[in-house]
C-alpha cells in the first residue's frame, strides 16, 4: 500500500519522469545522431545490440502517454529535451523538434500536468562528441545556446528547467568507468569533464537568468557508500568514493569547494585555472533535484587511485542487482540540508526499481513495495525539516535503459516493444488509487 495523499504537505508535488532518448525514438523528427547512436552501434557496449532509434515511439504516441499520467492522477511530468533533436549538429535549430516539444508542453497542460523540463538527459549531438564533447571547454557556451533555444519556445509554460541530469553519469560513469557514452576510460578526460559539466550548468544558468527564467535547478544522483567490512582500508575506499559520487557536485554547486578526498585522484588533471571558474558554477539555484536508487558497500583494491572496488550486499536487489534501502533516502535528504542546501527547496526527481515481468505483466507487487517504503522515507525526511516539495517516480513507462537495453523495466506502464502496447500495471493502479482518491 502507497501511504495516503493527506499525508503530505498542501501543494506536494507527485510526478513522474522520463528521457528523450529512452522513449522518443531517435530516428523520428529529423533529429541528428547523438553520441548514444554512435556508442550503440559498437558492439559490445549495450546488452543487447539495440539502440534507441525506436525506443517506445513516444515521439509519435505522445499522447497516449500524456493521458497515462493524467489518468494516474499525478500533478507533473519530468521529461526532458533531446539536444540532438533540438540543434541536430549541437549548433543549427531544427524547427521540427522545437515543434514536437511545443506540442509536448501544451498537451501537459491540457491535461493539467506542470512540466518539469530537464535540458540535458546524456544524448550528446555527435558533431559537439566530434569536437571533444564534455572534455572541450567549449562545451559550456554550446550548452548554454542550446538552454537559450529551448527557453525561447518553451519558457513561459514550463514550471521548472533543470539544466542537467546526474553529471556523475554525465562525466565519471561515461569518461573514467567507460559504461555510457562515450565510453572513456581516461583520467584525465574524466577529470576534464568532471569539471565542465559544472562550468556548462554555471554558464547555462547565468545566460537563461539573462533572458528571465526562473525556477531553475539541477538534479544530482546519490548512492550510499558503505565500507565492505571493519577495516580502515575499506573506510578509505568508502570515503573516496562518497567524495567523487555524492559530493563533488553539491560541494561545488553550493559554494564549498571541490572535496580533498577526489582532488587527491581528480584534482592533478584538471584543466589549468579551474579554480576560475568555481564562482560561476556556485550560481544561485532556485531548487535541487535528487535521484536516489540503492547503495554500494566498497572494499579496498591495491593498485591505483581510487583504490575502490564494489562488493555485492546482502540486501534484497532490484533486477539490476542494486539493493534496496529506503532509508537511504532519508539519509541523503537530512545530510543535504544539513551539510548543504540549508532550506533550499528539494525535489526527488527519480527513484524506482527495475522489476522483470512475471506471467502477469501486470502484477508487479514488489514494485509498488518499494514505493510504499521510498514515499514514506521521503515523509520522514520531511519530519526531520527538510524542505522537500516533491516526489518523481522513475519511470512512466518500461524504456531503453542505456548500456543495459531493452532487458530492465522501471515502468509503472509496461511497454511491449513489438507492437508498443502500453499496458498500466499494479504501481501504476496504486498511484492512482492514491492520488485520485
């Protein structure tokens, strides 16, 4: 059972949330190849060889979509843009995508849905990959212009625009571990990009604060790390991988600084005059969004920095293996405020878990478990006084999970890929029952 409504504040926002180029389809609407195309068509880097040129053809079944999360009941939808779609060589505006995300905004509020825009959800344009993508300085003004296009179209109906998703993923995950695109396992390209996925959300928030908007933020993903046993070797093996995944970004967004404990690895090869730049980054937000999923237990591996390495836990485990721990997310949200954000409003804008289908596509009672207990995990942050204004299922529908492809289902709506029947499932009747009741 999901807790009641009445339960949360007056105005609580319920929602859900996906990615452009997990549902849209990439090959529809004279969008431009991303470097997720380029890193799709290498084999060996998704699970299963497929891409998102179809995804869940929402590009054309927008609305069916839209009734979906109007007929749950929810109050918003977070979905972001596409930037290959949006200016298919990073630079040049391609009308027909402008268009397809107008017609996305006033169907949300046709339905009474707030948009919840994020500018960028990974789908780098190959031609800016071409040119060094995240690790080229440049980047931060490209970055910009694209938010200055999309602010233009959609601003004055949109009621918040994140200027970036999870740059953990954005930069380490894709430039140091070599599991997104582009698919690096370089230091000094991570660090590079480490540091200018900050400058672009810095510079990006400067030039649209220029042209008016408001209700600006960003959304960060945390994950708790434990040391695997007792000894000091694995405290500092956790410590170092807090440092790089949970506070690199919120220390420098927040005006604090880069931590020691990732400098000691990252700072060698960052690029000269960083330190420069850290005012611009610090730029005043208006909320912060937080993604939140499991945590990892972490042992000490000899050899180089970080000297890290993951041991599987002995809680029960999503069907990507991750394992559940609820309070984590309260956890997360108190040390938030407390060490950072202060009274800063908060959003957790994704959390949800991948569950395979059993006989029953529908009967996914283990899912709506889960929400139960993550809803409730955010209620007790909020008795702690954390200002927190909003919960964000991930995701709407079943969809292509990146490196992993078509195999995990996050969805609240299953998602059959052949004939792209959508088919709501137990957690999504479970949402409705509570936020139409």
């Amino acid at each position: 059972m999901l807790p009641n409504r009445s339960e949360f504040p007056e105005g609580f926002v319920f929602g859900a949330a996906t990615a452009a180029y997990q549902i849209e389809g990439s090959a529809f609407g004279n969008a431009g190849p991303s470097h997720w195309d380029t890193f799709a068509a290498t084999p060996g880097n998704i699970a299963d060889d497929s891409s998102g040129a179809r995804a869940c053809d929402h590009y054309r079944l927008w609305e069916t979509d839209l009734d979906l999360m109007r007929d749950a009941g929810f109050d918003a939808y977070r979905f972001s843009t596409s930037w290959a779609r949006v200016m298919p060589d990073g630079r040049t505006v391609n009308p027909e995508g402008l268009d397809f995300y107008d017609r996305l905004v006033d169907g949300m509020l046709a339905r009474g849905l707030q948009p919840f825009l994020t500018l960028y959800h990974w789908d780098l344009p190959a031609a800016l990959a071409d040119r060094g993508g995240w690790r080229n300085r440049d980047v931060a003004s490209w970055f910009a212009d694209h938010a200055r296009v999309v602010h233009a179209r959609l601003g004055d109906r949109v009621a918040s625009t994140a200027t970036l998703n999870e740059p953990w993923c954005i930069a380490w995950l894709s430039h140091f571990l070599g599991h997104h695109a582009p698919g690096m396992r370089d230091i000094r390209a991570a660090s590079r990009a480490m540091h200018h996925v900050l400058l672009a959300h810095g510079t990006a928030i400067q030039a649209l604060r220029a042209e008016g908007a408001r209700d600006l933020g960003v959304v960060l993903n945390f994950e708790t790390a434990h040391p695997a046993d007792d000894s000091p070797e694995a405290a500092a093996a956790a410590t170092t991988q807090d440092a790089i995944y949970n506070q690199w970004f919120i220390r420098a967004l927040m005006g604090q600084g880069y931590p020691q404990a990732a400098l000691d690895g990252i700072g060698p090869y960052l690029p000269d005059g960083w330190q420069d730049d850290m005012p611009r980054i610090a730029a005043p937000l208006d909320w912060l969004g937080v993604n939140y999923y499991t945590r990892v237990l972490h042992r000490h591996r000899p050899g180089l920095w970080p000297n890290a390495a993951p041991v599987p836990g002995p809680l029960a485990k999503t069907q990507m293996g991750w394992e559940i721990r609820p309070e984590g997310l309260t956890e997360f949200l108190v040390r938030l405020a407390r060490d950072h954000t202060g009274d800063l409003p908060l959003h957790v804008t994704e959390n949800g878990m991948a569950l395979e289908p059993g006989l029953d596509m529908t009967d996914d009672a283990a899912r709506v478990a889960f929400i139960g207990d993550h809803l409730r995990a955010a209620r007790a942050a909020l008795d702690q006084g954390v200002n927190l204004r909003g919960f964000f299922y991930w995701s709407l529908l079943d969809n292509y999970e990146w490196a992993f492809g078509y195999g995990p289902r996050f969805g609240l709506v299953h998602v059959d890929y052949r004939t792209m029947r959508r088919t709501p499932k137990a957690s999504w009747q479970a949402f409705r029952r509570m936020l139409t009741a």
